[in-house]
C-alpha cells in the first residue's frame, strides 16, 4: 500500500533502524502510510515520493486540476477570440 | 571558535538509564562506502558532538545483528594520550551467550578484521565505532570464551571491541540492515 506512495531506494526492501522510529521493515506492505511519510519529511535517505504520493498525500493532483480548468474554461485562446468578438 | 553555552541537568524526558541495548550492530570497515561526518569548525556544543549524515554501505553490503545478554553490554569512552594529545578509545564490551557454530564462526572469522559497530545506549542515543580513518576491532575477551567450570557457570563467548577516535561523537542516523543496491 505505502509502495504506491513511496518508494525504497539505494536499499533492497528490508529492516532499517530508523532515526526517528526505530526498527522498520521495509519489506512489509502493511506500514503505515503517515508512517512513511512522517520518515519522508524527516529527510530520511532511502525514501523517494512516487507521483501518486505527491497527489494523495500533498493534494498536488487537486490542484493541478483546478489549474486545468481554469485555462479550459475561462483562458483558452479560443474562448480570448469569442471574448473579444463577443466584445467588439 | 565554540560559541559555549550552560550545562544543565537536561534529561529527556527525566530518562538516563545505564546500560546497552541487547543488540549491537556491526559491519565489515571495508564494506563501509559513506562514512557520517563530524562538523569540521563547530560553533555551538551539540554541533561539536553530534555526528551528520548516514553511515552508507557499498552495494551488496549490510550491517548485521549481534545479540548480547542483557546487562553483560557495556560501552565506555576512555580518555588516553598527555597533557595536549588527548584523545580517546571506545570499548565495547559484550557477552553471547552460548557456543554456537555461528558466534564461533564470527569469532574466527572477525579475529584480526577490520570493523565498524553501531552501538544504542538505553535511551536511544547511538555512537559509532569506527570512522574514515580508522576502525573497530577485537581487542580481548575479558571473561573468555568457554563452557565455565560449574553447571551454574556462565557459557558462552566474552568479547571486547575498540576503536580510536579524536573525539566522541554521537550518531543521529539510520542503520541499514538489508543490503544497498
């Protein structure tokens, strides 16, 4: 599960003693997800975030898409043309 | 220059608890790929003490288990050396239980080998034997290795580890107990 938001690298998937939270096993699917993340932010080596972290846990994705449809709606150069048309 | 500060009582949490956890962690000094490193011009007291970065081993490498009897553990800094080259030597001293094929064959194997150790006190702090110039090694056995003489005897394998260090130094990183890729 944590794998989809992270991932292990520069390590094969096993035990670390972690600074922050003593000994994990980085092999088991069933850690936590927080957990993770918390070791993530503390700047622990071995751990990458995956594009599907950066949207579940940082909301990156949400945000992507309301961008998206500001410029779909509102901003298109199609809908600029129709707007001065409209305007002249 | 240090920029000195008070000394407080300072106990986390009111703990201060003697002894070694059960396990320390050891590792061949050659396997070592990224050593942590000491701040090369501290300027406060925690930064002259704390160790920064990760001990990294090279690819295919690990750190690996030993197991001790509780209270048998003990690690100590000795101060060595004259008046203006001072310096120190960490001991660790551990007692397995038993004469296993494994512990006898780590003992032979480890004998006259270079090493490092990663050694976590009862609070949690840890402290690395070993650094990039020199290593851990096996000094001695203090209370031997063998069956004892009485039934009641302890039975099992003494062991005594030292290292040379400038300075002691406390390890704030992780220890990768599977192999680096």
């Amino acid at each position: 599960m944590w794998q989809e938001y992270f991932r292990l690298v520069k390590l094969k998937p096993g035990k670390v003693v972690t600074a922050l939270l003593g000994e994990i096993d980085f092999s088991s699917d069933s850690i936590p997800p927080e957990k993770i993340k918390q070791l993530y932010q503390s700047g622990f080596p071995y751990l990458e975030i995956t594009e599907e972290g950066k949207k579940y846990l940082y909301g990156i994705e949400k945000l992507a898409i309301k961008s998206e449809k500001k410029v779909s709606l509102n901003n298109t150069p199609t809908n600029r043309i129709k707007r001065i048309r409209s305007n002249a | 220059m240090i920029d000195f500060s008070d000394i407080t009582k300072n106990l986390l949490n009111g703990d201060n608890m003697g002894g070694i956890m059960q396990i320390v962690y050891f590792g061949l000094y050659d396997d070592v790929d990224t050593w942590p490193t000491k701040t090369a011009a501290p300027t406060t007291l925690a930064t002259a003490a704390n160790l920064t970065g990760d001990l990294e081993m090279k690819v295919g490498k690990k750190m690996y288990q030993l197991y001790l009897t509780d209270d048998t553990g003990e690690f100590k800094c000795e101060m060595v050396g004259e008046i203006d080259g001072h310096s120190f030597v960490y001991h660790l001293s551990v007692f397995h239980p038993g004469m296993q094929d494994k512990v006898v064959g780590f003992l032979n194997a480890i004998k006259n080998e270079n090493l490092v150790f990663i050694v976590i006190d009862s609070d949690g702090q840890k402290y690395v034997m070993g650094d990039a110039l020199r290593p851990a090694i096996l000094a001695s056995s203090p209370d031997g290795i063998g069956t004892g003489k009485t039934t009641a005897a302890r039975k099992g394998v003494s062991m005594e580890f030292t290292a040379k260090t400038p300075r002691i130094h406390i390890y704030t990183g992780n220890i990768p107990l599977t192999e680096a890729i």
